[in-house]
C-alpha cells in the first residue's frame, strides 16, 4: 500500500540509533531530544517538548492505555527494516480500517529542539490528514476539546477565552469582590477599569479578542511569559508553567527577600472552590495523591478539610483512574500534574442546578460557582492556565493573599535524592510504592532507619522515566530529612 511505502520512506529520514531501546515511562518517551527524532507513529494528539519528548494523547484526550503505551514501545524501537511488520501487527491486533480517514494534531513547545522532533512526528504521519497547530500547551492539543460545540469554530483562540470567561463569571458572582476591578489600569489600555461595585458585563476586548482581565490576572499573564529575569517585589505573587503547560506552580518573595514555592498546594485548593453542600448537593469528594505528597497535606486534607484521601502510584494515569471513582475527584502529583474531575452523574446535577437557578440566592449562587468550575476546569489533562485562573478566582473570592495561602499548613522538611544503580527493576514496590517488596530486606532496612527520626517517613521506589531509584525522606527538621534521604540511598546500593 502506497501509505506504508510513505512510513518507510519518512522513517528512514529519522533512523533510530542503533542499539537504543526506549521505554515509555511514567508518562511518555523520554530521552535526550536528538534520540528522539526517530519516534514517528501516529495517536490522536502528540505533545512534542524537550524535557518531556514525547507525549501521547487519546481521543478523549487522556494518557493512553497500556495496551497502547505497548505498541507504541514496539514502534518506537523497531529497526527499520522491522517497523512494517511491526506495524502491520498493530493494525491487525486492533482491527484497524487504514480506509477510515484518521486526524492527528501535533503540538510543540517553544524550544528549538521541538521544530526537528515535530517535524519527525509529521513526517511519520504524512499518510493520514494531520494538522499541525504549532506552539501550543498541552490543554489546547485535545480532541475531547475540540469536538464540544463551543470549540468548533475558532477552536484554538477561544478555548483559553473561554476559560478566563469562566473565571472572570465565577468572580462576578460575588459582587463584594468587585473592588477587585477597581484598580487603576496600566498595563492594557483596551480595558476601562469598574467603579467600585459597578457592574461588570462580561465583554471581550475588541484589540485582542481576551476578556477584559482583572489586572492580577493579567499581570499573571505577563509573568508567565516573562518569568527568565523577571524582576518580584516582596509578597507579589507570581506562577510559572512547565515546557506544556501541564503544571504551575506559584511563589513569591517576603519582604525579608526569602523566596517561598508553594509546593503541591493545588490538591488543597480547587476543592475549597466546590460548594457542593451550600448548592444543596451531596457529592462525594476525594483528593488523589501519590507518596511524594508532604505527609502534612494529607493530614491536613483529612483531618481540617474531612476529605477522603486515596494514594496511587506515580504518573497521572494512575490518579486519574483512581479519582474516576468519585463524584468529584481531585488530583493533583506533588509535582502538579493533574486535574479535578466530575462523575457525568454529578455533572448533570450541577448543570441542571445552574439551568434551574433564577433567583440571586447564595444557593443559586453556588450552583453557577460549580457550574463554572465545572465549565473551567480541563477534566482531560491538567491544563496550568485553567488551574491558574482557578486559583485566581478562589484566591479572590476567599480575599486571600498568596502569603495566607502559603499559610495553610507548613510542609515537613523532605528531601528526593536519586540513586543510580545497575539495574534500578530489581526494585519491586507494592501499597501505592510505599513499601518494597524486594530486593528481600530493604524494607526492613528502611523501617529501622525512619524510626530513628521523628515524624518521618520514606520511600524507594524506581523511577520510570529515569534510570535511577528515586529516594524520597521528610522528618521534622531539613537536617533529619537530609539524613534520612542519605541513609535510605546507601541502604539501597
Ligand atoms: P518518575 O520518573 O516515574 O518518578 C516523574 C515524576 C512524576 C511525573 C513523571 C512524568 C516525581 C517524583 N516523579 O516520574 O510525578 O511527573 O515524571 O510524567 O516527580
């Protein structure tokens, strides 16, 4: 067939290295970009990044299965010669029509790297009908997205206008909040700026067709995209996104000139945003995390919040899966990926809540703040630009600052080290990998040693996009945490 003469072809032009073999780890191919180059085979959506390679995105928009995280291992360490057979078994096992017309869309981030990596991915894919959207986040190269009608047409400008909509709705709805777009504008002069208390029609800058910014949001835009030598004045508070704009994280400078990250913090914050209950709801929340999560924030999710915590293996598709059986299930690695998302069951609640509310009520009220969250929130993949505008309307609907949020709870010290040995599987883990299995006795080895320190707590476990065993220690103070990482690392060799 003329399609399988073009992937020869265009798979010769990114030969593999020889002697490579890539796995697909925690969350897609990892490995040095110019290795990269070779892996050509097609999925819905491919993230192309530097630091994360390549990433493989289904029709709905999620991670991919494992079925297919094994075909594509097999495809991307085909040799050449192997790679139509390889190929053809793939059709065959799941049955695919090479008649059906197929779509694909490609995303890359900003980094040079990226222009010959994606450019290898659409040369693997000549065959099919494939688009390439250029510099994109992770959030917008999704298919379940795309096929809802309100992203048909302009899809790729208006999926983010949409969501600072959203955001700016949700904020809206509480018209003591309304000071907030009071504040004299400097930096955009599309925007008029509200009277205190004045109304606030949600409108669209006719310049650069963006909603009209309450200013932070706006000044969170610039910093995003200035964040190399960014210049922070003490207590402004400030976020940046990874190379795909799956995670954010914020911090800000005290007026000591101390820097402050607040780490892992978003599993404790969309949740806060839910009035499930006032909406006269009953939907049952938990929050997923994975062992790296401070063993604070557990305590603090389940003993002030009384949420259901639940703990899974490392990588999103692990927590996603696990917060599918909720109502509303909220996710987040310590490393900020993840989403929140709602059951269909709850969702047709909250929306039918929100259609039946006509009166100005705090219920009602309640009803559109969760409908809005709903609407906002990217229930596919994590999306840092919607968790970001999120935080921003709990922040200021709360009237909390960053330094009240950072003031939640205080993380125990911890400290991750890596530990390269010669071959990191024969680590075996079981309860969420907390706990060893084997090699026989290091268990043992590690309870004897976080015994010795106080409040502490640690882990092995291999990674699974590094070749190295990731060590993980928090304790009540940095030295007792740095201790414990050390002696874990040697009871791991
Ligand atoms: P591994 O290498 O399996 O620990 C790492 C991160 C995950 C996730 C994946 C990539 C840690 C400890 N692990 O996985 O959270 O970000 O990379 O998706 O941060």
């Amino acid at each position: 067939m003329a399609q399988f003469e073009e992937v020869s072809q265009q798979s010769a032009v990114h030969p593999k290295p020889v002697g490579l073999v890539l796995q697909y780890g925690t969350a897609g191919f990892r490995t040095n970009s110019k290795q990269l180059d070779h892996k050509t085979k097609a999925t819905i959506g491919v993230m192309v990044t530097e630091d994360n390679g390549v990433k493989l995105v289904d029709t709905m928009g999620e991670m991919v299965t494992p079925a297919w995280e094994g075909y594509a291992t097999q495809l991307a360490n085909a040799e050449q010669e192997g790679l139509l057979t390889a190929m053809k078994d793939v059709i065959e096992r799941e049955a695919i029509s090479m008649a059906q017309e197929a779509s694909m869309f490609v995303s890359k981030d900003t980094r040079p790297s990226s222009e010959s990596l994606s450019q290898a991915v659409l040369d693997g894919v000549h065959a099919l009908e494939s688009h390439s959207k250029g510099a994109l986040t992770l959030g917008q190269n999704l298919s379940r997205r795309h096929s809802m009608p309100r992203f048909t047409s302009t899809v790729f400008t208006s999926y983010h206008t949409l969501v600072c909509a959203l955001c700016l709705e949700s904020i809206l709805l509480r018209p003591e909040t309304c000071s907030f777009y009071s504040v004299p504008n400097a930096l955009d002069d599309h925007q008029t700026p509200l009277e205190k208390g004045q109304s606030h029609p949600l409108s669209v800058c006719l310049y650069c067709s963006l909603p009209r910014f309450p200013i932070p949001i706006f000044l969170l835009f610039c910093l995003t995209s200035l964040s190399l030598g960014v210049e922070m004045s003490a207590g402004e508070r400030c976020c940046s996104y990874d190379g795909d704009a799956d995670r954010i994280v914020y911090y800000y400078c005290d007026s000591a000139g101390r820097f402050h990250l607040l780490d892992g913090r978003q599993d404790c914050h969309p949740h806060q945003h839910i009035p499930q209950r006032t909406a006269g709801l009953d939907l049952q929340i938990a929050v997923v995390q994975t062992a790296y999560a401070n063993g604070i924030s557990t305590r603090y999710l389940e003993d002030t919040m009384k949420v259901i915590v639940r703990c899974t293996k490392t990588g999103v598709k692990h927590l996603h899966h696990a917060a599918q059986e909720f109502d509303i299930g909220v996710y987040f690695e310590a490393n900020a990926h993840g989403t929140v998302l709602f059951s269909k069951e709850a969702e047709e609640n909250i929306q039918q809540l929100a259609r039946d509310s006509n009166t100005n009520d705090e219920r009602e009220n309640a009803a559109l703040l969760l409908q809005n969250t709903v609407n906002l929130l990217n229930q596919t993949v994590g999306d840092a630009i919607s968790d970001m505008l999120l935080i921003e309307a709990v922040l200021t609907i709360r009237g909390m600052t960053v330094q009240q949020w950072d003031a939640i709870y205080t993380d125990l010290p911890n400290r991750q080290l890596k530990v390269k040995v010669a071959d990191r599987r024969v680590i075996d883990t079981t309860d969420a990998e907390r706990r060893t299995v084997s090699p026989a006795g290091l268990q043992e080895a590690i309870d004897s040693l976080v015994h010795k320190h106080r409040q502490a707590r640690s882990f092995v476990r291999p990674s699974g996009t590094e070749d190295v065993v990731r060590v993980y220690a928090e304790a009540d103070t940095q030295e007792s945490a740095d201790a414990l990482a050390h002696e874990v690392s040697l009871a791991v060799y």
